[in-house]
C-alpha cells in the first residue's frame, strides 16, 4: 500500500486523538500536536501533485466538485493553523513545561474552542467528499474474503 494512505490514517487517528482532550487529557493533547504536525504536512506535500494541477487550472474548465474541494481545502487549511496557533497561546502545558507564559486571553481560548469544533465537521466534510477514494484504498488494504 502507498505512503499516502498510511499517512492519511495516520492523519485521521491522530485527529480522532487530538479532538477530545477531555478524554486524553491537555498534556497529550497539546504534545501529541507536536507530532501531528508533521503528519499533516506529510499528507500536504503527498497530494502536492494534486493541489498545484488544481490551482494551475483554469478557473472557467474547472468541474464543480474541483472548484468546491480546491475552496474547501483552503478552508480546512486556514482552520488547521487557526485552531493550532491559538492552541499555543492558550497551552497549559508545553509553553509553562519550558517556563514560557502563555498570552493565554479569553480571545484565544474562544477562538481556539470555536476553530476546534467547526474543525470537527470540516474534517468530517472532508472525509465523507473524499470517501470514494478512502473507501478504495482501505480495500487494498483488507485481506478479500474467500467465499466458500
């Protein structure tokens, strides 16, 4: 199986993980960030072939469904740094972990509640448009039943 697909798990498990702290606590949550970060570049730059062919494109020969997933992407894109910037500036536990005071402020903790839960259903979004693909590649990945 390709890269990409364990790295598109890999991606999404580590998302599942990070969207509820309450369950995994804050210091996981805030770490287990620091890991996922490179995941989701690793996903980015995995499907850079696909974004530059997308934004090369001419606007006017693009389908619908291209022009929504370049739109949406951007959007989930905006709200990943969102939701991750403003979860520095409220950490609880890695910033005070190197002595660092956070500029914790009831904007960021808003804005990183907030960004957080939309994010939940941009990535549901995401998944449910690119599910075709998803539901592909798991396959290869499953062994076939012998039917008998």
């Amino acid at each position: 199986m390709s890269t990409r697909v364990w790295v598109d798990i890999a991606l999404f498990v580590g998302y599942v993980l990070l969207s509820a702290p309450q369950t995994t606590g804050i210091a996981f949550h805030e770490y287990f960030t620091i890991a996922f970060i490179p995941i989701f570049i690793a996903h980015i730059v995995l499907d850079w072939s696909w974004i530059t062919r997308v934004f090369k494109r001419n606007p006017t020969k693009r389908s619908n469904e291209v022009r929504f997933n370049r739109s949406f992407d951007i959007i989930l894109f905006v709200g990943m740094v969102i939701v991750t910037y403003s979860g520095f500036l409220v950490s609880e536990s890695i910033l005070p972990d190197f002595g660092i005071d956070p500029a914790a402020t009831s904007f960021w903790s808003t804005t990183h509640d907030v960004s957080g839960n939309l994010l939940i259903l941009l990535v549901g979004i995401h998944v449910a448009v690119h599910w075709p693909w998803i539901k592909r590649n798991i396959s290869r990945i499953r062994p076939s039943r012998a039917t008998a």
